[in-house]
C-alpha cells in the first residue's frame, strides 16, 4: 500500500498509524543511503520552510537547514524576537501571513499549544521542532537508530530513565505503535503526562507491544535492549534544577546500572547531554552509547518528514 503524507502536519505522533510512522522510518532510510553514495534528491527544488525558534538550539536548527538545503530548499531561520510576535501580533495572524510566503514551517516552542494554533491557522504543514509535549522528530530519529543498530523494532525491551518529560512522551508513543515493550521509570511526582500514558496501553494493545510505568530504575534496565535518558532540568526548569539533582541522582544512567542490562544494549540519549548528572562520561562513551549516530539521524528523519509532508513524495 502506497502511503501519502503531503500537507499533514507532525505535531504529535500519536496523529499517526503505525504504517505511517514506519513509511516515515523507510524514507529515512532510504534518504540516509542517498546522501551517503552522493545521489541528489532535491525533491524540494525552490521550497522554502520557515523556521521558527523561541528556544536555541544546535542539533534542530543545524539538522533542519542542513536537510532543507539537500533536499533543494531553503530555510528561514526566525527568531521569535525578531518576529511581531514580540510586539504582540498573535500566532494566528502569523501563521497565516507566513503562509503565503512559504511551503512549511517548523516551529521550537515553549507550550506545545503555540505550534497547534500554527497549525490551526497555518495553510501549509507544520513541523513541531520541540514542545514542553511533545518531540516527534527526536523519536523518528530515535527509532531510526535502534533499526539501525538492532535490525528490528517490535518485541524489544526500551527502557526511559529519568523525567517524564517530552521525550520521553514520544518516545513512549511511537515505541508502543512499533510493537516495542517501552518502561519508563521515574522518581514519583515526575511520571509521564497521564493522557501519554493512556495512549501507550492503548497503542501496546494494538501493536504487541506492552508500556509498563515503575519507580526502580535497576528494575526498570533489567534484560533492557536500549537505555535512554535525557536532562533532569530541561530548557526553562533552571530554577528547579538544584532540586531536581537530589531527587533524580538514584536515577543516574552509569557503569553500575547498565550492568543490569542486556551485554549488547545501546545507550542513547537526545544531547545535550549534562556529563555526570544524568548520564556518566563511561556510559556515554562506551562502545554501547550510540548517541552520535542518533544526533545525525535527526538530519535523515527531519528530511524525511519535510519530504512527505511538504513534497507530496509516496513510498
């Protein structure tokens, strides 16, 4: 079956079936070989995709100009203090007059309720770059690794150590799609958002996979085939950091805990990563940690989104 993404938006993986998240997975792939033997695949020769950032960044930005620049675009790259935003202009009124100037749009935002109301209002697709919700091309890029690495997807064990924060969301929802049987352990009081969770079962019932919610981190890796952590404090929680030291240091990703995984799993972790509080640099720098792989996957993912959704391409 021939799947079609052209003018949806990603603003959330749980808006998309399984078959759409592994034709997504196939693109990328396939856009990874492409660049690696040099073939040109300027399937969006004179688009252009407005990117908007209210966060910095290194590896979204880079990987978002990079890729549409491959693929025969260009990126915008735009502030949100540079913009009228600032001044008060409302994203709806945005979205629309940045609508007749470009193909797409990618969007960095604090509250995931600005990129849906890009979304709402925009004409062309959407692409959630990163939301306190959500973070769909982290997980793509996430899930394009582990196939990489592991050479399946259903039936492994994927174990989130740490915050329940917006990666772990998605990676909780397209794992469970995937047929994987995702864990997520946290201390309590920072559990995953409970609509996430519901929607995991959900999705693990369907799929074959399974979503379990514990406190243990040891209990939690146990025959884990991937490890995967991310900051205590994300990008607006500097207040809340000290706190969250003490309360996340048992949930520390090091040599003494992966002992407990299977010999062969795969470390990863979205980066950047803060050496010797959630992760330790013997962790991060094994043989196991595969977390520069996945860095550069974010380029091949983010190409093939931009490339169904924006392109209309089929596979």
């Amino acid at each position: 079956m021939v799947v079609s993404l052209a003018g949806r938006d990603v603003l959330c993986l749980q808006d998309f079936t399984r078959e759409e998240i592994e034709t997504i997975l196939k693109t990328a792939e396939m856009m990874k070989i492409w660049n690696k033997i040099g073939k040109p695949h300027r399937v969006l020769e004179g688009k252009t995709l407005a990117m908007i950032f209210q966060k910095p960044s290194t590896r979204t930005r880079i990987s978002f100009e990079v890729g549409i620049y491959q693929l025969g675009g260009y990126g915008l790259y735009l502030n949100a203090n540079d913009l009228q935003l600032r001044r008060g202009e409302t994203i709806a009124d945005t979205a629309r007059v940045l609508s007749r100037y470009v193909d797409g749009m990618m969007a960095r935002v604090y509250a995931h309720k600005d990129v849906e109301d890009l979304a709402k209002y925009a004409s062309v697709p959407v692409i959630n770059g990163l939301s306190d919700f959500s973070h769909p091309c982290q997980a793509l890029a996430d899930y394009q690794t582990i196939l990489e690495k592991k050479g399946r997807i259903a039936g492994l064990k994927i174990v989130y150590v740490g915050d329940g924060n917006n990666v772990a969301h998605s990676l909780m929802i397209a794992g469970t799609k995937l047929g994987a049987n995702v864990v997520v352990a946290t201390p309590e009081g920072f559990e995953p958002d409970e609509k996430v969770i519901k929607w995991a079962e959900k999705n693990a019932a369907e799929s074959g996979g399974s979503f379990e919610l514990l406190h243990d981190p040891v209990q939690a890796v146990k025959d884990a085939d991937v490890i995967y952590t991310d900051v205590w404090a994300s990008m607006g929680q500097e207040a809340e950091a000290e706190e969250r030291r003490k309360i996340f240091q048992p949930f520390q990703v090091n040599r003494d805990l992966v002992k407990h995984a299977k010999p062969d799993y795969i470390f990863m972790h979205c980066l950047p990563a803060h050496r010797g509080e959630e992760v330790t640099d013997d962790v991060v720098d094994s043989p196991n940690s595969v977390v520069f792989d996945e860095a550069e996957n974010r380029l091949h993912a983010q190409k093939a989104v931009m490339a169904l959704v924006m392109g209309g391409i089929k596979v």
